[in-house]
C-alpha cells in the first residue's frame, strides 16, 4: 500500500514522496518499507533505533521520529494502527493460487480441506475434517488428528502430531478501545511457527501473531485445552501441561514447565528449566534458570510451602 | 402438548378443561398458555405475579397458586420438571424443512453444512467443515471459521467472526438429581442470541439456555477457551479473556472485563465498567460500577495487593 | 512381537526360549504374555506379586523379578520402555477391515465418517464432521454432536450425548525425558471407556489410557472445556463441571462432585459422595466418604471460611 493512501485512511497529513510500504511490523523489527507506531511514552526511546519507513505517532511524540523515518501524527496511535491493520489483512482463502501441493507417501481424508497455495511434505497423515489454510505449510512425517484446524499461512514442522479440534493460528485476542468504549480489531497479520517433533494435544488453540509469529520450538510438548497468546516463544523441549494459558509475547527458555492451570501475564521473559507448579501465576520476568515457583503471586516452591504452614496455623 | 398429557407425564392429577401448552418457562417469563414450576421455597413469592398457565408444584405450595393458572401437584417438581422438559426439546435435525437461504455474495464451503431452515446473510464467509443447525441465523458479513458448530434456534448477528473449533449453543449442564444420586436431564430448550460486531475465540463453548436466550450483547469480544453458562448475559463490549468461565444466569453490565481464568458463580450480576484481574473468582453480585477486582474469594484489587503484602510478611 | 525383538530394540541382552509377547501393561495387571516395566525404585515391591511374562528393570532392580519372568535389563527403563511403546502402537487407520457396522435406525450424517472396523449401535445420531475411529464402539441411541472426534478402539454406551468439537480418545501426556532434556512419545495403546447415559459437554477432552482404560462410568455428567487425564476413572453419576482438570489415573468413587475450574493431581483416590468447591485443587486422596472441600492446598470446606476469614482481619 502506498504511504499516501495510509494517510489517508489513518487520518493523518503527508505530502512528501509517495511510496511503497509492505507490512505494519514493531519499532524493533520494521525495516525500511515496513511502517510502525508508538501507542505508548515508554516506546519513545526505541523510536531513534527503529528502521521503519514509517511510524504512526502522536503530536508530543512526533519530535523523536529521526530523519528519513516518516511521521503519520494522528490523535490516536494505537486506535489508527487498529483502523490501518484491517488493509493489510490478506484475504481468508485465496482461489487463484495454485493447488495444495502434497508429498509423496502421504494420505489425506477425501473429508480434509487443504487450501490452495498449501504445502504438505512426505509421509503425513491428513484425517477427516482437518483445514489447512492457503499458503500454510507442513513439514514431513506429521500426523493431523480429525477436525484440527490451521490458518492461512502457518507453518507445521516435520515429525508433529497435533492432536483433534486444535486450532493453530486463530487471531490474537487484540483491540484498540475507542473513548466511547468500543473495541475495533487489530488483524493479526502475523503467523504461527511450530517447530519439528513437536506434539499438541487436543482442543489446544496457538494464536498467530500480530506482526512476526507465534513459535514453538522445537521437541516442546503442550497438553490439551492450553492456550498461547500470540507472539508467545515457547522454547526448546518445554513443556505446558493441560489448562495453561500462556498470554501474549512471553518468551520461555529451553525446558520450561509449566504445570496443569498454570498462567503466565503477557510481555515476560522466563529462563530455561524453570519449574512453574500447578495453579502458577506468573506476573513477573523469572531471571535466574533452574528453579522451581509456585503460587498467585508467584513465589519459589519451597517458600509457597511454609506460607501454606503458616497459613494453616491460622486456623488452628 | 395439553396439560392433560402434562399432568399424565409428570404423574399429577388434573380434571379441569383442556388446553394448549406451547412451552415451558420461568415464572417470571411464562405467559398464559406456557408451564412453569416452582422447585424451591424461595420462589414462592413469585407465584402471586406469574402469568403462567399452569405450573409445577408440590402438595406444599400449592396454596400459594393464583386462581386462573392449573396447580399440577407432584412430590418433586424440579425433577418433573426435568421429566417434562424432554418432551418440549425439539427434533435436533427437520428434513421436511425448507433448504437453508443464503445470502447475495456469500461462500459457503462445500465441506460446510447447513442445516434445513437455516438463514444465512449476505457476505458471509462460512468454511469448511462448519455446522449450522436448523433454523439456525446468521446476519450479514460475518465470518465463521472452520468446525464451528453453530446448534438449532441460535441466533448470529452482522460483522461477527467466530473462530475455529467454537461451539454455539450446546446444551446448558443442566439436569435433577434423585434420591439414589442419579442425574435426568433437563432439556435445554432455548437458545444463543449473538448480536452483532462480536468476536469470538477458538474452542470457546457458548451454551444455549433452559428456556429464553443466553445473550451476547453487541461489540463483545470472547477470547479462547472461554465458557458461557446458560442464560448468562454478558453485557455489551465486554472482554472475557482466554479460560474464563461464566456460570449459568449471570448478567454483566456493559464494558465489564474478565481477566484471563477469571471465573464467576451463577446467579450474579455485575455491574457496568467493573475489571476483574486474572484468575478473579466473582460470588457476590457487585453493584457499584467502574471498580476493579481481584482474588477468590473477589475484594477490590488494592484489597488484594494489601493481602498479599501482609501475606509475604508472614514467610519473613 | 517376539520378546528376542523386544530386547533388541531395547538394547538389552536376551538368551533364552524365544516367544510371543501381545501387549505392554503396568506390573499390577501384565499377564503371562505381557510385557512390564519397573521404573521407580517404589514399585519393586510390586515385582514379585506380578504375573508378567517379562520385565524391563534396570541392573539394582534385576534381583527383584521372580522365576519365570524373563528381566530384560537396560540403563534406562522408562525411557526404553517409551521406545518399545511405538512397536506396540496400532496403526492410525486400517483400510484392509470390514467398513463400519451401523445398526437400525441409525442416522449417520453423509459430513461424518465412520472409520472400518467400528460399530455403531442403533436409533444414533452421528451428525455431520463426527469422525470415529477404527474398531470404535458406540452402543445404543446415543447422540453425537457434530465435530466430535472420537479415536480408534474407544468405546461409547448407550444412551449417551456427547456435545460439539469433544474428543474421546485422544493421547494422553506422556514422554520419558533424556538426560538432555528430550521427550520421547509413550505411545498411548489403551483405551477411552465410557459407560451407558454419560453426557459429555463441548470441547471436553477424554485421554485413552497409556494401558488398559480410561474409565467414565455411567450416569456421569460432564461439562464443557474439561479434561480428564488417562487411566483415571470418574465414578458412576458422578459431576465434572466445566473447566475442571483431572490429571492421569485418579480413580473417583460414585457421585463425587467437581466444582468449575477445580483439579486433582494424578494418582488419587478420592471417595464417593465427596464435594469438591470450585477451583479446589486436590493433592492428596480423600478416603472419607461425604465432605465438602475447598481451596488450594485443599481442606475441609468449613475450615476454608474459616481461613478466608481470618485473611480479610489481616487487611483490616
């Protein structure tokens, strides 16, 4: 879409050169023909170091956009994000594409759905009532139970199983609340990576991203009915059993556990072969690897144990 | 059904004039040709007002029925009741209905079925492997992703998305217990009224209700895996977010938010603007708007940071 | 297979007679042509009582097995006996059985499919997108909502209802876990269970058992969005409401109820009649019939007041 047009439709005056911009992306990741935006005072300080072609900023934040960055002023920088976000949503399904792609030695149900523009690898198995979503891609080897659905775009690595009525790469839970209190979608433009050897329980929904992806790396096991928020990083061999939520943009390292119901807030950072309990809130960014937490709020395992003592001392 | 075959079904007595009875519902909600009854002590105050035609009851309230509505008297009117409401439920398919009517410039998938009876708007984009059961509406420009089961009598409005894997109008957990602990099933013969602009997430169940609706009011967004007992209202643009659970009957004003696994009983209301933190467990009706909270049992949320202040303490 | 693969794919050293080995099973139940595994110390006093034709021990355990049972020795016997559950597995589908049995009156929707080898009971309703798997068995008027996926050799009462987008039968969560942190699949080769007039919520998810079953026993009631792990057993008549979470083999007794977003850890006993608040979180058995319970750590409901009590005096 070109720069031109984007004003106009966010509401905001330009009259430089017009150009091409490709993608709505974050401060940290855009790139030269990418626009962003800054919803908050406390992403000021990335606006010098970002590399977007554009960003769409209020007036008291328009002085810190750098030369060569061009500044969309509107009133409402999230809310206008939101109202841009809806023109860079691809179509649901595409006709004009190509065909699914399907590799040899693998079997899909007469009663699956594989969009145009897919691509499925060798050996797979493909059961009844399974949607693929155009362009989506998946790796060799993996096995999709009846009824699970993949979106658009999304990618499924080699020697998966995803078990049935999952669903990979549903929007993410995203708005911009208007002052009226009327909540206008965020298209998540983004998508969901799965890595190999990763294998997904039932009635497990993953979001894909609002800009960039979803990840689950690869040998991670998640259970059945756990939600990821968009833009999660699931890493490396972790582990999230039945009834977890994990919310929006939390990172984990390598070998997290995060025990049956447990929860994470949105924006953390957990380090590798950290145990989290069943029934964890996790509210804060956990630094330091190897430990074991427990409890809303979160505390270390051991000190959850002697509050419970102290606590039934209360009523004795 | 006549109340003679009624009162036969449900082994009561009755000698009067017959008449037409088209369905069974509250006492506050049952009109003159519909049946009601009374299970508990505490409804007996709302006999006197009903404009019920007839209604359950035992040997004890009786009394309290207002001339012009048939007293039909039973041991246990709330498992009757469950008997009666069997022969109310409708069949779940109709093949002598009229095929579904879809609208200018929608697709429907040809692994999509609708059933007999079903409306569909223009402009909607229903995909593969959805349901949409009988008599069933769905309004314009709204978007039903794959293996959403949309059940009989519900009611979709305009400019809605409902994501994969979601369940509209399942039954209610409703049923009457016996004496010797076994479960009989009360029908749920109402319905789902979706109004328009709402989203909803994936593996999310919506039940329909006992009798009346279960309502989702305008502009509400409904994250994954978030639960909707019957005959809730969740008032319009409110946000349940991921792993909420809604009891039967609770009604929410307007912009209420539900953290994520926030929970609430039944039988409440809550009023407008009122936040809940995550994991929040809601038993008491709140009355006063615009508060937040937070914690099980639920206290105002600077309550809850207090607590916990004094709580960390206690393991010093 | 014959026990001389076996030891080979293990990695363990075998001499003797070869013979058939039929099925892997836990110490408890294994029969002569089965195979056993002793993974944990605690077990070994359960060695001598089981009737195993082999066991899989580590060098300390070997002394334990009993004459007659072959101890196929390795370093790591949990993890082995992960690597020997894939020989065991069934295949997904097998198109060379009998196409599916449907008895009279049946309506199978033309949307649904019904894999070989199964048998469905007669007056049932299979509505549109159901998949039941190979060798699966429903029995007599029974309603499948549309969207259920039910997997291979699982076996369903008469009598039942079983809502949209539920799986029955789906693998439990299990893996044995490398000295570098990977997780290697158990093959989950028993079964889902569920007995006459069980109703099942909406995108419930019912785990087949690692050995043996998964049991639902008849008249249970189960909301939506519940999980229950493999090889537990849910009592006859007995209430799972929604969100609930039972983790792997925790039998329950008849008529125990589960408040919504309650859980259990695995391997408990908890005894008939037993009342569990919502969002209790049981640790530990219950071995007396007919308490209510709530919180977490779990206590008897009165003294759970009485704490919630003493915590609001702390913030006054």
């Amino acid at each position: 879409m070109k720069i031109k047009e984007i004003a106009f439709i966010i509401g905001a005056e330009y009259h430089g050169v017009d150009f091409e911009v490709t993608r709505m992306n974050t401060l940290a990741d855009a790139t030269k023909d990418e626009i962003s935006f800054v919803s908050n005072s406390k992403y000021i300080k990335d606006i010098q170091n970002s590399k977007a072609g554009a960003v769409i900023v209020d007036e008291a934040t328009k002085v810190y956009v750098p030369d060569g960055c061009v500044a969309l002023v509107v009133d409402f920088p999230y809310y206008q994000m939101a109202t841009l976000s809806k023109h860079f949503a691809p179509p649901i399904e595409e006709s004009d594409l190509q065909p699914a792609i399907v590799g040899k030695g693998t079997t899909v149900s007469p009663k699956a759905e594989i969009a145009n523009g897919a691509v499925v690898g060798k050996n797979c198995t493909i059961m009844a009532h399974v949607y693929i979503g155009c362009k989506a891609v998946v790796g060799d080897n993996t096995i999709i139970y009846p009824s699970v659905t993949v979106y658009r775009d999304c990618k499924i690595g080699s020697d998966c199983i995803i078990h049935a009525n999952t669903t990979i790469g549903s929007d993410g839970f995203g708005f911009a609340t208007s002052r009226m209190g009327e909540h206008k979608k965020i298209y998540q433009n983004g998508i969901v990576i799965i890595e190999d050897n990763v294998e997904i329980g039932s009635s497990t929904t993953i979001d894909r991203a609002v800009f960039g992806a979803t990840l689950i790396k690869k040998g991670v096991r998640i259970d059945n009915l756990v939600q990821v928020g968009h833009n999660s990083i699931i890493g490396e061999h972790s582990v999230l059993v039945s009834q977890t939520g994990i919310s929006g943009s939390t990172k984990m390292g390598r070998n997290v556990v995060m025990g049956g119901q447990s929860a994470t807030a949105g924006h953390l950072e957990i380090a590798p072969f950290t145990t989290m309990a069943a029934r964890s809130g996790v509210t804060k960014s956990i630094k330091e690897s190897g430990l074991t937490f427990a409890g809303f709020p979160l505390m270390e395992h051991r000190m959850w144990l002697k509050l419970q003592a102290r606590l039934s001392k209360l009523i004795k």
